[in-house]
C-alpha cells in the first residue's frame, strides 16, 4: 500500500483506443507509475477527474466533441494539473501543441503517424520520462507573468565579469522551457547580443517555435542551420535531434549544427553548446540555464566558467522544473540566480556595457 500511494497516478486521455492502450502499457510497466483511468475525450477525462484525482494527465489534442485546448485551457482554469500533450508531427499539429505549451501544458510527446512498432522502445522511454517531469512540475503560469516592474535597475550589473564588444549568449532549458525563452527573448531590443538556444523539443516542433518567436520578439529567431552566420539582434534555435554548436570564424560567431550521440539523454544538448561557447568564446560568453528536469548543462557551466564566461542561472520560484538550474547552482558555477523577468534586462545591460568597452 506503501508503493501505490507514492505511485505517479495518470489518466491517458485520447480518443485512439490503440493509443490509449499502448500508454496503460508503457506506463504501468514501471513501479512507480499507475494509470488510474481513461478517457476517449474531453467529457469522459471531466467526469473521471474528481474521482480518480490523477497527478498527470496525457491528452490528445484533436479529438471529437471538444478538442484538447480547449479541454486544457478549461482545465487550468478549474483544477490546474501537469499536462504531458501526445501530439501529431504534422504542421497543424506542432502548432496546436505550441499553443497547450503556452497554455500550461508542461511537456510534450510526438505521436507518431506511422512505424508505430519500430519505435516502440524509444517512445515508451520518453513517455515515461517525461511524466516522470510532469509530475515534479511547478504549475506556475509562466506565461501571466510580466517582466519584474524594476527591470534592468534590479539586475545587479557591477560582476566579475568584463563583456566584450563581441559578447555571445548561450541559452539551455527543457520542461517549461518554451514559455520561459519566449519570455526572455521577446524581453529584449532588436540591439542586443547574438544568441543560440538549445530548447529539449522534438524535431517536428522546434521550426514553429522559432516561427513564432521570431513573429513576437524584436529580435530575428530562426531554427538553425550548418554554417548560419549569428549576427547581433538575432537568436538560433537547434533543431531538434542535431546537437548546435557555437563556432569562430574570421567574420565573427556561427553556428553548426551536427548528428551525433546523445548526451545527457538528450540531442541537441545543452552542454554540447556551452563546451563549445567556453572553447570559442571563452570569457565573451554568457552562458543562460533554465527551468528544466535533469542536469543537462552543467557540465558545459563548469567549462565556461573556468573559461572566464559568466553563468546566469534561472531561479527556483519561477521555474517549472528546478533541476538543470538546480545543477548549476549547487555546483557553484551560476555567477548570477535570477527570476525569470529579470533575466532580459541583465543580458541587455550587459551587452550595452559591451558596446562601451566591457566596462560597467
């Protein structure tokens, strides 16, 4: 009885009774997980909901009678839970699931839309996985939360750390992380420093993410390809599974982006890009870690420290997971700990002391 109560308790709601089958399966699979129900949609998974009191919920988002967001959106008005969204890689699919990120929902699965056997063993390991996260996840709202009204007063600026006029940024979340970048860089001027981001997203949805950044943010956003200048005024995404890699070359940084193991569990890697920041940037880089589970990161934060870079890490009351930043903090490598709103204004303070020399 012990076991059962500290059982993750999940209720799978989907309106693919295959679907709905494989996840009982891969879930109950694993001792500490328990699917108590499920639902075919919206209106079954509502009834079942004060009976069962799930601590994560799967959900489809396009099903019959009512879709997923708006199941989702009538949820985190009533009774918020962490949400793992199960989603088609089509085109309407990723950004449907965008928008459950920006919604509430804390992580998300690719359904796949055919070879469902062949990958089978990978698909149940991220399943687990990531309601593993969901149900460790801090349902605060990232995206009600405006900026930190002192801004860049508040950001201390007077640090161990002298930025060049050629300052770069490095960026790392996971769970949580698509609202919490959306934040930060749609926070900042179209002058501010070059930044390349590694964002835990499959690869189906790393493209409309940066679409839609780049659609709110003053700065350009793109997903990343081989060999992409990074210029001033604009932020690169990894493509999801190709690690990025910050580079120098005779007219300044770019970008490769490249196949290769996963590390940490993960492709693209956070620490797969700070290595290279604190092997190409050195003591220019300002190396960012966010809400996210794991310790992907820290590792590469390490590495940019010794070589001179300054780690900025998010702070725990404004992540959603507090384990990556949690990493780099208690390894003593974060220079600076920062609510999310305040994250913005630090990076465009110092960039403006870059442009004046790298001094205060």
């Amino acid at each position: 009885m012990q076991h059962m109560r500290k059982a993750i308790k999940v209720l799978i709601v989907d309106d693919s009774a295959m679907i709905r089958e494989f996840l009982r399966s891969a879930l109950d699979a694993e001792p500490d997980i328990r699917v108590v129900g499920t639902a075919s949609d919206p209106y079954f998974a509502r009834d079942k909901l004060k009976s069962l009191t799930p601590d994560v919920i799967t959900l489809d988002i396009e099903m019959p009678r009512m879709d997923g967001l708006t199941f989702l959106t009538k949820l985190m008005a009533a009774r918020p839970l962490p949400v793992v969204i199960f989603s088609k890689v089509t085109q309407k699919g990723a950004e449907a699931t965008l928008r459950a990120l920006r919604l509430g929902a804390v992580e998300v699965v690719s359904k796949p839309t055919s070879n469902l056997h062949e990958r089978l063993p990978e698909l149940r390991q991220e399943i687990v996985s990531k309601v593993r996260a969901a149900a460790r996840a801090r349902l605060t709202r990232l995206d009600q939360r405006g900026p930190d009204p002192a801004g860049l007063e508040a950001a201390p600026l007077s640090l161990a750390f002298s930025p060049t006029p050629s300052m770069v940024v490095v960026m790392g979340a996971s769970t949580g992380g698509t609202v919490a970048l959306e934040q930060v860089l749609c926070s900042l001027p179209a002058d501010s420093p070059p930044i390349a981001v590694v964002q835990h997203l499959p690869a189906q949805f790393t493209g409309p993410f940066a679409v839609r950044l780049d659609q709110n943010a003053a700065i350009k956003v793109a997903e990343a390809a081989d060999y992409q200048p990074l210029d001033p005024g604009q932020a690169l995404i990894a493509p999801g599974g190709r690690h990025l890699i910050l580079a120098l070359g005779q007219h300044g940084y770019y970008v490769r982006v490249k196949d290769g193991p996963l590390v940490n569990h993960h492709r693209p890697s956070v620490d797969v890009l700070f290595r290279s920041a604190a092997a190409n940037a050195g003591a220019e880089a300002v190396g960012v870690i966010m809400t996210g589970m794991g310790s992907d990161g820290a590792q590469g934060a390490r590495e940019m420290r010794q070589a001179g870079g300054l780690i900025v890490a998010q702070d725990e009351a404004s992540s959603v997971i507090y384990g990556m930043a949690r990493a780099v903090v208690e390894s003593g490598q974060a220079g600076q700990v920062l609510p999310l709103g305040r994250i913005g204004g630090l990076l465009t303070g110092l960039w403006t002391q870059a442009q004046r020399g790298g001094r205060p």
